[in-house]
C-alpha cells in the first residue's frame, strides 16, 4: 500500500504542470487505457519524459553562443506551475510531446501520421522558442548578465602583403 508522503512526492515532481487529466484533450480517455493497459505509471512517465524534453529544449547549454542576447528562460517557474497558472501554449505543446512519448506504445488505431504532424510542430516551436526566433511575452525570463571585456565579435583586415623584398 502506498503511503501518502510517497503518494504527495510523486505528485509534486512535474505531476503538477501536466496530469493524467489534461491529456484528455489531446487522446480520449478510451485510448489512453487502451495503450496504457490502465497503468498511470506509464502516463506518468510519459509525462515526465515530455516535460523534461521540453525543459531541455529551453535551458541554455555551457556554449558562449547563448551569450548572444536570445532569451533565457526560467523553466523551473515555468513546469511549476499549476492549473490556470499554467502556461496555455506551453501546457499544449508539453501534451503533444506527452502523447507522442505515449504512441510508440500504442496500436489502438490512432492516427499515426497525425500525433507525428503535430509532435514535429510542437517540436519545431520548442527549438524555436528556446533559440529566440519566436518569442513569449508570458513566460518567466531570466535576466542574464553580458560577459565581462569581451566583444560579439571581431572585425578587420590582414596586413597589406608586399612582394618587394
């Protein structure tokens, strides 16, 4: 039997940005069971595979070309959120990846070609949100700091070549 001090951890770790229940309006319930032989651990592991693929995907890397002005998200206020708090577009595209993570489980009849249109979307709108080519006016931003002395970059020419000797 599960005690409740294991029951609330679980339930605090990413369960609280995206539930079991919010993934009904990405598949119906029916096929959620159906894939998951009624197993919420398999949900819950979907769902935090997709939560923790998309917090990848927005958290700047040890590379200096993140120092180039794109923003930086705060992805832990982000996947803490909970219910209306939550970010809408951010929640959907986290259950499309959920659901995807959730079909190469499945042979319930889903359409297959169509969780993969979607997956790539929400993919491509991830990469493109973290690397700054779109950009969101609700999400919690990091205020990143410049590099010390150092400049974007570096201009000018070679010395003049002369072949007098």
């Amino acid at each position: 039997m599960d005690t409740p001090a294991a029951a609330t951890q679980t339930d605090d770790t990413n369960m609280a940005f995206l539930t079991k229940e919010d993934l009904r309006s990405a598949i119906r319930e029916y096929q959620l069971d159906a894939i998951t032989d009624n197993d919420d651990t398999i949900v819950q592991m979907a769902i935090d595979a997709a939560i923790e693929q998309a917090k990848s995907m927005l958290t700047p890397n040890d590379m200096k070309i993140w120092d180039d002005g794109r923003p930086h998200y705060d992805v832990d206020a982000i996947f803490t959120q909970e219910n209306a708090d939550r970010n809408a577009l951010m929640l959907a595209n986290t259950k499309t990846v959920a659901l995807w993570h959730l079909i190469q489980l499945c042979n319930t009849g889903l359409n297959y070609d169509d969780a993969k249109d979607r997956y790539d979307r929400a993919i491509k709108y991830l990469k493109d949100l973290g690397a700054g080519i779109v950009n969101s006016g609700t999400l919690p931003k990091i205020t990143a700091d410049p590099p010390p002395d150092q400049q974007p970059f570096y201009s000018g020419s070679r010395a003049k070549f002369s072949h007098d000797y």
